[in-house]
C-alpha cells in the first residue's frame, strides 16, 4: 500500500499557491465545504430496496476529505462540528429543539467521530494518489466507511447495549445507499482529473 503523501489534491491545482492569497482560498474552502457538508447532510434519497433513505452527507464527508487533503480536510470538518456543537441546525437528523451537544451525544455521536477520522484518511489517500484512479477511489471510499462505521457501532452499543440489535440499527440498512455512494465517488474524483488534465493541456 502505497501511503507516501507527495501528491497534489484537486483543490491544489487552482488558485494562489502562497501568501495571503494561498490563506485567503483556504478561508473559502473551508467556509464552502462546511456549507456543503451542512446541505448534504439534509439531502436525503430513496434507495429501492432498503428501509432507509440514503444521506448524501456521508458522501459529501469523504469527497471533501479526498479534494482537500488531510489538513484542509481537518479543519473543514472541525469547523462544521463546532458550529453542529453550538446549536446550528446542520446535522443529518438535528433538528430545532434537539441540536448541539444533546444532539452530538445522541445514537449518532459515533459516525460524527468516524466523520472526523474519515476526513482525514481519504485526504491522505488522496495525497498518495488514490483519488486518481476508479479502483483506487472505490477502495479509499471503502476504508472512509470502514472508518465511520467502527466508532459509530461501538457508540451505539455503548449508549443502549451491546444485547440490542446494533448492526441492525447501525450497519445494514445503509449498505445498498453506500454502495450507491461508493460508486460514484469512484466515477467521479477520477473524472476531475481528467478535467484539470485537460485544463492545463
């Protein structure tokens, strides 16, 4: 497994590269992935064949890990848990009364850990160049939902007990939307780049 971070991201390969000017696309970039992040947590589509919609939040997580690296990555989605933290209503089930940190301690607090983790793998990957290939992406969005999943079935257990049904609750009535999501981020990020390939050429 090839783990050496030399590579670019796709949010490398336009706009200043230094300075003020290097500060000031990474201030937008984080303000803009945290907008995204807040309005695919909300998306939610029917998935034929399962009980349970898809979120595209999940997907919207481990591509923004993937085009932003694993720092950038970081503080994007610290930022989106801060504000989750102070009471805004931008997690997937949060709602007007139920929000924050009561929100955060809930049945979900694990996959909002696995969120962070998550982030911050597919932004290393992508720095090994994982994000350049389909097979590559599939197996890095793969390793994200493994990420996501540990922290958030061991919190479930935890919470309301290990005789509970927890993969029942927590795991596979979200396989078929993962696969779904799996697929096109391998599609996609690839496909990026062969737009940036074109760009420049």
């Amino acid at each position: 497994m090839n783990l050496v971070q030399n590579r670019t991201v796709l949010v490398d390969t336009f706009g200043a590269s230094e300075g003020a000017g290097l500060r000031l696309k990474q201030a937008a970039l984080i303000v803009a992935g945290i907008a995204l992040l807040a309005i695919c947590a909300k998306i939610k589509v029917p998935v034929p064949g399962s009980p349970v919609a898809m979120s595209l939040g999940t997907f919207a997580v481990l591509t923004v890990g993937a085009a932003y690296g694993p720092r950038l990555g970081l503080a994007t989605i610290m930022g989106y848990m801060i504000l989750g933290m102070l009471g805004m209503d931008i997690f997937q089930n949060s709602t007007a009364d139920l929000n924050g940190i009561s929100y955060m301690m809930g049945g979900t607090g694990g996959y909002l850990v696995g969120y962070v983790l998550a982030t911050v793998a597919l932004g290393m990957l992508a720095r090994a160049g994982w994000d350049r290939s389909a097979p590559k992406m599939a197996g890095a969005m793969l390793i994200g939902n493994v990420i996501m999943y540990v922290p958030g079935l061991i919190w479930l257990g935890v919470l309301y007990g290990w005789d509970k049904p927890i993969l029942d609750w927590g795991l596979t009535p979200f396989l078929v939307g993962d696969a779904v999501k799996l697929a096109l981020a391998a599609l996609l990020m690839p496909a990026l780049w062969k737009l940036v390939g074109r760009a420049r050429s």
